[in-house]
C-alpha cells in the first residue's frame, strides 16, 4: 500500500502523470524521438526482462531438480538472478524508468478479505 501527500499528488499531475502513479522523475539524457539504437533505458530494461525469464525458468528446475548438488547450484544461481532482477529494478525505478501504480485502500481490504476468508478452507 502506498500513500502519496498532496504535494507528492501535485506534483506528480504537473508532471502529467496520473495521481495513482508512483515514480520519480525521469533522469539522463533519452532520446525525444526513439529510433532503432538502443539506449540506456532499453539495456536495462532487456536486462531486467531476461531476468525475470530466468528466474520463471529457474524457479521450475530447481523444483525439478533430482540430484542434491545440482538443485543447490541451480538454487544459488536462482537467488544470485532474483538479486540481479531486483538491482536493474531498483536503478530502472531510480532513474524514473519504472513507474508503479497505487492501489485504492478500499481494494486493498476487500482483497484482502476475500483472501483471509480462505483460511477457513484449509484441513489444519
């Protein structure tokens, strides 16, 4: 859950960004114009999407995995690629190149409702 001040709020919509948003401002230097060079934004970015494809493919190997040395490699390599993830994430966030979207408290409590309702289901 994530809460903004009016003035975060205000500043944000001069920025033109919706008042839900949760960003900083964008920094370095991008392109107005986007043409077929990549730029800092789109290495990271790619960086960060691989990531989150090993980590996916990673997640079901180590799951998988038959022999005990192969799962302990494969599990160091899987929280090595999640910290990798989580770094490109944090700089991409930093530099304004990521941008979250704020939920409303109401939806919030009406999830988590629906969810802790569940529990009541479980055999234990």
């Amino acid at each position: 859950m994530y809460s903004l001040t009016n003035q975060g709020q205000n500043m944000m919509q001069n920025q033109g960004q919706n008042a839900n948003q949760i960003a900083n401002p964008q920094t370095g230097q991008l392109p107005q114009v986007k043409g077929p060079q990549m730029n800092d934004r789109d290495f990271i970015n790619d960086g960060l999407s691989t990531c989150k494809y090993l980590t996916d493919s990673f997640n079901v190997a180590v799951r998988e995995a038959s022999h005990e040395q192969l799962h302990t490699d494969m599990l160091q390599i899987l929280m090595e690629t999640h910290q990798s993830a989580r770094e490109l994430y944090n700089l991409m966030f930093q530099k304004g190149w990521y941008k979250l979207e704020a939920e409303e408290q109401q939806k919030l409590q009406q999830t988590s409702q629906q969810f802790s309702g569940y529990s009541t289901q479980f055999p234990y």
